[in-house]
C-alpha cells in the first residue's frame, strides 16, 4: 500500500489503520505515540480562525461555498468553550496556520470525500494546526435535500468534528458517524455534549454517569462495550462512552435533573472501531455466541425488563453506577407477552422510595408481527392488527387540582438502533374496558402513513430543507391530560401498534438516510422501551413531577482491582485513520482523519435500501 508523509504536503492513504481513542460523551481521538495522549486545542486556543480558499470546480459559487461552511461551523461553535471563525486567503496554504480548501490531488481516490489534518504535539497532544482538504473530485451538490454524502454541508460539518479533536462514534445520526448520511450538517446532542465535555462551558451545569461493565461468574471487566445513556425526560439518547480494558466507562457533560437508563451493546467492529479494540471479545454466552444489546437493570427477576434508572441531579455531580452486567438476551419482564395485553397500576411503592408514579419497561415485535400489519386495511382493523396493549390506571393517584398534569408516554427504539417503527394510540376507559366505553384520544403520528417531513429555514438565502423522520414516536412526547377532579377517570388504554419501516417513504428517501449504518446496528430483537411519567405545564413548558423511583440493588460482580469508587479511566470508542507516522522518534505528528468510507457507501445504499430489513 502507498503513501506519502511530508511535513506540509497532505497525506492520502486509502488503507485502514486505527488508534485507540478516549471517549468523553463523544470520541477524542488519540495520537499514535507518546503515551496515545488525547488531541485536543490548548486552553489558549479557543479562538480559532480556519484560512478558507473556496475556488473549485464544483459549479458552486464562492460564496455559497463560504455560506455553507459557516453555518457547518456554527453548528460547533456555541456548543462548547472554542470558536471557529472563518477567514479569507489569498496566497497558498500555510504550515502554522489552519487551511481550508479544495484539491483534485489524483491521491484522494474514488473513495474519498475530504480529509482532515491534525498537526499536534506527541508529549501533550496538543493540536497546533489543522487542514481540511476536500476532494474537487467529487460531486457536491448545494442542496441541503441531496442524498447523504452528496451535499456538501454534510461532510464539512463532520469534517469539523474531526477539526475539534474528534474520532466517529456509533450512536443514531449522529454528526460523527461513519457512513454518511441526509441531514448529516445539523449536530445531534451526542456531538453537541462531546465538545461540552472536551471543552467545557462554566455556563452549563452537567454532570457524569461512570462504572465498569461485566459478566456473571468472571471477575474481569468486559472490553468493548458501547454505553448509551437515554434521557427519562426526552426519551433520546443524550451522550455515550465505551468500555477500557478494565471495563471501565465515563459518560461526561450528561444534563442534570433528569434520569438516565444505561443502554449497552456489544462495540461493532464492523462500524471502523480502532485496532485497540482487535483484542475484545464478545462470545461470553452458550456455545461460543456473543452477548446482547440490553438495558441495566437491577434487582434479579423482579426487575426483569424494567430498566435501572440513574438521577443527576447537581452540577459537577459524579454519579458512580458500580458494575453493570451484560446479557445473553434482551430481557422483557416476566409477565409480558409480545402481542398481548398488560395491565400497569402506575401508582406503585417500594419499601426503599415509598410511594411513586411512573413506569419503565421493555417489549418487542417479531418480523412476522411487523409483516402482519404491511396494509392499511389491516392497521385500520382494531382486532387484526398486532400490537401491544397497556392498561394504565392512575385511578388511586390524586392530583394537585391547582397543577396542569399529563400522563407522558415515551417510546425508545431506533434511538438505539433498534428498527422499529411504531404508532401509539390512546383511549380513556375508565372501567379498563376497551372499546364499548372507551373514548379515543388520538394516534401518534394522527395517520398510519405519516414520515415527519419538518421544513426549516436553510442558510442558503430563500431555501429550506425538509428533514424527514422516519421515528415520529420516538421524536416526540405523548402527552395526555388528567383529570384533576375525578381520579377514576385517569385510567388509559394504550396500543404500541409496529409497522413495516418503509410504508409511505417519500420518492427518493431512502431508508439509509433516515436510519444510517442500520444494517451495521441491527440488535437480537426488534425492541423498544417505554418511560411513563407524569409532567406538569408551566408556562408553555414541561416539566416530569413523577416518575418511577428505583431501588438501589446492585449486580452480583466482581470486577479485580474496580471497586465501587475506583472506575476512574475514561472509556474508550471508534476510530479514525492513523498515518503509520514515519516519524516515531517524537515531534510534530500529523493525523488525518478519512471520510472515505462515507462515498464509497452512497451507491450500495441506494441500491439496497429497501432490503435492509427485509
């Protein structure tokens, strides 16, 4: 394989060779020598200027060019304690500065949208300048709505994330991910929470979620494993870490005041993860198979399915969860039936919190189940289509006639990459029975063919871009009223109903971009979870009053040498290229970080887009 390595002459190098990464709640790569220090801008560098030439020969003009880098800029800045200004150049590109511009270097190959150049120093791992280089070779286009990878705002925005110091993660639409994608340009919370925990702003109160992951009847940590925490009050995942070699994790910059439910899954080495993680194993489970995707939960059987939920509540908090421990299948609690119907009295105690209101649980589809409800005839047919049937009762809870209150109604799914898509309906049914005295409250999305198609102003003068959403149910917050004065009136009849994920996709969406690297992702089981909490409106806005308190059991592991206050390291997660640097003696290193992947994917995702799930 060839390549070639000067100080300022660019490198293309279309092999791929990884370094281990330190994960915050996004990646921070790493350099490849000098103890594989974190890269990162010094504390005196948080005014950043990148030096941008926009000539090319992509029929775009200069100034759209210099509109679309700016807005792919302002979606980082703010976000964290560093700025980037773009700047004007007239001359050629400087080695102690940082540059921008386009270049049709026959190197960059077929495969290869844009580069990304971090100068840094090996003993601190400071970054002392850093190049993008996009590829003049390739077709951009100037509209937001072009298919994932051909809109140049897509890769730029992802460029500047390796600008920041960042390597690709695996969490759903993220920036940072690995494929590309349609909508790519806008940061997801995981990008946003990364660069706050890189580079932290006073002015945000934040706190940590950190533990150590491992297995039954080992005393060793578990390697590899990717952590996920999903936010009780939004139903989305906020931030994510991986596990170390200890199976330590830290999930930095997470929101206070609210609680979080720990996903984990087994890393995808398939998704580009550094060579670090060459060792890690998965096969723990009978037979030699490898461990599952699951949700922490504690407490034995009786917790079986009911997700473990962790409340940040002060700024700075630190919040240790102690050993969480893999599964060989996805749990779901002891009297579920997927298909059936259930019976949930939200109104619940312990003798830990007392008396409590809220629920977490688990369920899933079969492909069969999805299958079944393909026709609309079928989905409008109470008795035909498959679902899953919740009777919840408030009945025994009173109150405040003064309060505002709601039943909130939250469904997790492909925010974890589960693919799933679902509608949620609602009846009042005071006696529990449904339908002779059941009154219909509404279906979320309100029709079986919705795909969310959300117009927003685009940066590009008198255009907008349409984001479609593929998971409606899982983007918003069912939210139904209760009745202050008669109790017996806040009982609810709720229907999850599945359904195929390519119903009514808009000609020219296509599954990938609405549900990026799915295919890599793909869980055990076609699962969701289901927060129910009460909220209260003030003012236009919401706020949880009740939820499910959770007791502290803890997991029978033990993990050597991490006790309950010693999982101290910061995990680890995915990767980006690492230059074989010629130059192991010390010095100025240069890392580039490849997009190359990204195209070479574009053309096998619209040729199978429709048969990734089938």
């Amino acid at each position: 394989m060839k390549y070639q390595f000067t100080y300022k002459r660019f490198l293309f190098y279309l092999g791929v060779f990884i370094i281990p990464l330190s994960t915050y709640a996004l990646v921070q790569l790493r350099g490849n020598s000098g103890g594989f220090k974190g890269l990162h801008w010094g504390s005196d560098q948080r005014n950043l200027d990148i030096h941008v030439n926009p000539s090319n020969s992509q029929s775009i003009s200069e100034g759209t060019i210099e509109n679309i880098i700016d807005f792919s800029l302002s979606q980082w800045n703010g976000n964290g304690d560093i700025e980037t200004t773009r700047r004007s150049w007239g001359d050629g590109a400087s080695a102690e500065r940082n540059d921008l511009y386009f270049s049709t270097d026959s190197d960059f190959g077929p495969s290869v949208l844009a580069i990304t150049r971090l100068n840094y120093y090996s003993g601190t791992g400071r970054i002392f300048a850093a190049d993008v280089i996009v590829n003049d070779n390739a077709d951009f286009s100037e509209n937001a709505n072009a298919p994932g990878g051909d809109f140049l705002g897509d890769v730029l925005t992802h460029e500047f994330g390796h600008f920041m110091g960042f390597g690709h993660g695996q969490v759903q639409k993220s920036t940072m991910t690995y494929v590309a994608f349609r909508g790519q340009h806008i940061l997801h919370s995981d990008d946003k929470e990364g660069l706050n925990a890189l580079y932290p702003l006073s002015s945000k109160s934040r706190g940590t979620l950190k533990g150590v992951v491992g297995r039954a009847g080992s005393n060793r940590g578990v390697f590899g494993a990717y952590v996920k925490a999903v936010s009780s009050t939004s139903g989305k995942v906020i931030a994510s870490a991986a596990t170390e070699k200890d199976g330590s994790f830290n999930i930095k910059s997470l929101p206070i005041n609210d609680t979080y439910y720990l996903y984990i899954a087994p890393l995808r080495k398939n998704a580009g993860p550094p060579s670090y993680y060459n060792s890690a194993s998965f096969n723990f489970c009978n037979n030699g198979a490898d461990w599952v995707e699951s949700y922490s939960q504690r407490c034995g059987d009786e917790e079986r399915g009911h997700p473990q939920g962790f409340r940040l509540s002060s700024d700075g908090e630190v919040l240790n969860v102690g050993a969480i421990g893999i599964r060989c299948e996805f749990e779901i609690p002891l009297d579920y039936s997927s298909g059936g119907s259930h019976s949930i009295n939200l109104v619940q105690s312990n003798d830990q919190e007392g008396a409590y209101v809220g629920e977490v649980r688990t369920g899933f589809f079969s492909d069969t189940s999805i299958n079944a409800n393909s026709s609309l005839s079928v989905l409008n047919n109470q008795s035909r289509r498959v679902k899953d049937t919740y009777v919840v009762d408030l009945s025994d809870y009173n109150p405040d006639a003064e309060k505002d209150l709601f039943l909130d109604i939250k469904i997790v799914a492909q925010g974890v990459y589960s693919p799933l898509r679902t509608n949620v309906l609602v009846w009042k049914t005071p006696s529990g029975t449904l339908p002779s005295d059941g009154n219909f409250i509404g279906r979320y999305p309100n029709s079986w063919d919705s795909i969310d198609a959300i117009q927003t102003p685009n940066y590009i003068s008198g255009t907008v871009m349409t984001d479609y959403n593929l998971d409606r149910s899982g983007n918003f917050i069912v939210r139904v009223p209760l009745d202050e004065t008669q109790s017996d009136q806040n009982r609810f009849t709720i229907e999850i109903v599945p359904q195929p994920l390519t119903r009514g996709l808009p000609t020219g969406i296509y599954l990938s971009d609405l549900f990026p690297a799915a295919s890599t992702f793909t869980p055990s089981k076609k699962h969701y979870l289901m927060i129910l909490t009460v909220s209260e409106r003030e003012e236009g806005n919401y706020y949880i009053v009740e939820e499910k308190a959770h007791r502290s059991c803890t997991e029978k592991l033990s993990v050597d040498g991490l006790g309950e206050d010693e999982s101290d390291s910061d995990g680890a997660s995915c990767g980006a290229i690492d230059p074989q640097n010629p130059n192991s003696g010390g010095g100025n290193f240069i890392l580039m970080a490849l997009m190359g992947i990204l195209m070479a994917l574009i053309e096998l995702r619209k040729r199978k887009a429709q048969t990734f799930f089938a």
